[in-house]
C-alpha cells in the first residue's frame, strides 16, 4: 500500500469519530479577538513583505527579525538574536520565548527569509482584489509567520499564556540553508529538546490538509573518468566506452533500479561530459570543452535525493554506489552524498496532533482537515526536530505560485487559519 493511503488509513483510525463541538466561552473570546485584530494583522504582514528578506539579503533579514522581535516583545515574549559565524554568510535566527511549566511544550517554526533577494523585480506587496494580494514571500512564509504572532496575542491578551512554555523559532536561511548544519540548526535542535510539540506554519497546501510528513533532502554528485583517445577506437579492448557513455550507463540504471519505490526520487539536475569538464559550485555553472572525434575523459552529474525514511536514504544511497562502481570497460566513477534535510516521516504522535487540529477545525465550523500527501511536499525545517518531538506542519497561510514572481496570498483565509491554530494552541497548552 502507497505510504500516502496508509496514512490516510492510520488518521481515519485516530480521528473517524470525531464530531463538531461547541467552542467553550475562552475560546469564543480567543476568537472576537481576532477578528477585531485581523486588519491590522494584514496590515502588519503588508508591512513584512514589503522588507526585503532574500536569504542573502543579511541586513534584510535582521530587520524582519527586529520589527518580530519589536511585536512579540509587546506581548511579554523574551526575544533573541542568534547570528551566524561570519564565514556561514547567514543573517542568523529569531527566537521568542515564553516560560512555565503548564500544558504541553510548544515549539512554534517559522523563517524570515524568502527565495527573492534585493535585485528581484518582485518586491511589493500588491492587493489584486478583496481576496488575493501579490507578495514576495507573503505565501512562504511571513503571511505563516504573522499567523503564529496574531494567535499568539489573541491568547495573550486574555491572559492566556501564563505559566506556560511557547517557544517560537524563525530562522532566517531556510531557503538556503547554512552550512554547516550542526551549527545553523543547532538552537532549533536544542528547542525541540525542551519541548513536547512542533507546530511548523510553512504555506498551507488546502484549507483542508496538514502535513505529518515530509521528505528528507539529499545531494549527490557523481565524477567519471574514461580513457582519452581518437574516437575511432572507442568500444575497442584498448580505449572502452569513454566518460559520457560510463555516466550514461550509470543515471539509466538509477533509474531502472529505483525509479519505482514508493516516495523515494532521484534527479540529476547537471550532467557534463567531455575532454574537459569546469564546474563552479557557488555560481551553478559550468564549461566544457570536448569534440565529436575525441572519446571523452571527464563527466559529472549533479542531482538530489528525496526520501521518507533515512533508512529509505541510506538504502538507496548503497544500491547507488553498487551501480557506480559496475564500471564499463576503461572507465571508472566515483559518487558522493552530502546531506541537507533529515525526513520527517508520518508517527502516531504526528497522526494524534492531526487528529487534534481535525477536532478544532470540525468545531470552528471550518470542515475536516486530512493528511497531505508527502510525495507532494519539500522539506522543511520541521524535519530537523521531528526526531524529537511529534511535529504538524503546513499550517500557515494559503495562495499560490510560491518561489515565483506570481507568488499570491490568499487574504479571505487568512482570519480562519488564524483562529484555527490559537484554538489549537490554546487545547495543547491546557492538555
């Protein structure tokens, strides 16, 4: 059974029997709030979007973080900067805690940077109309950024945060990831370890989904070498196959070998092959420089690995190796991983959080909310804390074209998804 069915099977199990409930007198009063708050919630999140904050856009990103840090500091939250060593060029990450021992332990995940850095055209927030506003990173993610701080004052401002453990973190390089990963992910490890949940508010894929699972991303690169000789002698005992057909060899048996395992791809997004091959990794491109009569000595291919499990990784990455090294006559290949993010895979602690969101939608009168399925989803930083804690991700804002300069936020849901995740809060922190 396809791993997306079986999920849909584990939450019907956990959730079938749920039924619409009356919302208790707080919660009616958590959302009036936020209704009398939602324009300037919107008005907040115009103001975000029109900050620049591409991931390489250091001093973008720290002012997005400081006018956050400004706002949940208004709302009793201590407040800290975490900067990046120098060499990382990373801005670094905001994290705004709450401190008490009540209830479950929250860990709410958000980013302050976006794909489009300063020379992108796309740099305005603009309404087309009542419903949808155009915004540079409005969908991924401020507009899930905003929705974390509106329900968290909507809470707040009836006293409902005491003597409770809200951790919020928003990093400020999950579209590029610094590197090295122990030091750019250590403070959102170390958080995940003081609590119970993590509740990630990455773009929404539906009013009616959330995410238990996510893919975990990995690199590859593969070198070849062949034997240097006039093209007339190739497929002979004393030249071989050459560079290009050994690499031609190996991605074909990728893909006859694994093509067909459930949630697990493999994309070579490079291929070169030549006499000689330059490649420069921080510019993505490369020269080669080869003729028709010559049997190429050089080829390398670049690609990526997504997969649900890292026994799913590291199988695959041994079955890789073992078609790298069946080697065609007078060639040799060599492939090295390196890895990017962890998976996050579906478990009955993510499948129960699920089933909670479910029962707070169902009695918001907001419909039933299922499972994703992952194989449609990328990775996120909440697969770096799912070894820790149960973790429920997508809960931010709607819209579409997302990494794109049609990118869209979608401004009629942006109320509901904020009253469904400060009920959500607001259930968790008082189990």
């Amino acid at each position: 059974m396809r791993l997306y069915s079986l999920v849909c099977l584990m939450l019907w199990t956990f959730g079938h029997c749920a039924f619409s409930q009356e919302l208790s007198r707080t919660e009616r009063k958590i959302i009036k709030t936020i209704e009398e708050n939602n324009i300037e919630a919107l008005d907040f999140l115009e103001n975000v979007v029109n900050l620049n904050s591409g991931t390489l856009n250091l001093t973008g990103v720290r002012e997005v973080g400081t006018v956050f840090s400004d706002a949940f500091s208004t709302i009793s939250f201590q407040t800290q900067w975490i900067e990046m060593p120098d060499e990382m060029n990373r801005a670094g990450h905001l994290f705004a805690e709450i401190s008490g021992s009540k209830g479950t332990k929250l860990l709410l995940i958000g980013h302050l940077d976006t794909v489009f850095e300063k020379d992108s055209p796309f740099q305005r927030f603009e309404k087309v109309n009542d419903s949808i506003a155009k915004a540079p990173g409005g969908n991924d993610m401020k507009g899930g950024n905003v929705i974390i701080l509106y329900a968290l004052k909507a809470l707040q401002e009836h006293g409902l945060l005491k003597n409770t453990q809200i951790i919020v973190a928003f990093t400020g390089d999950e579209e590029s990831t610094g590197k090295p990963l122990d030091i750019s992910r250590k403070d959102l490890i170390e958080a995940a370890k003081r609590s119970d949940v993590a509740l990630g508010f990455e773009t929404s894929t539906g009013f009616n989904y959330a995410t238990v699972a996510r893919r975990g991303a990995s690199g590859w690169e593969l070198e070849v070498k062949g034997k240097r000789a006039h093209s007339s002698g190739i497929f002979s005992d004393r030249v071989g196959a050459g560079a290009v057909f050994e690499m031609s060899r190996i991605l074909h048996e990728f893909y006859r070998q694994l093509s067909e395992e459930d949630l697990l791809t493999f994309n070579p997004g490079l291929a070169m092959g030549g006499t000689f091959v330059g490649y420069d990794a921080k510019t993505s491109r490369g020269e080669v420089f080869g003729k028709s009569n010559v049997v190429a000595q050089t080829a390398i291919a670049k690609g990526g690995l997504r997969f649900i499990t890292e026994d799913q990784k590291e199988n695959a990455r041994a079955r890789m190796r073992e078609i790298v090294a069946a080697n065609l006559p007078h060639t040799s290949a060599s492939i090295s991983f390196t890895d990017s993010y962890p998976a996050m895979p579906p478990s009955e602690g993510n499948l129960a959080l699920l089933a909670e969101l479910n029962q707070t939608s169902l009695d918001l009168q907001q419909g039933e909310v299922m499972a994703f399925d992952p194989g449609k989803r990328g990775a996120a930083d909440t697969s770096f804390v799912a070894a820790y804690v149960d973790c429920l991700d997508g809960l931010g804002t709607m819209g579409s074209g997302a990494h794109t300069p049609e990118e869209t936020l979608n401004l009629k849901s942006f109320e509901d998804l904020t009253k469904r995740a400060a009920i959500l809060i607001y259930r968790l922190i008082n189990k």
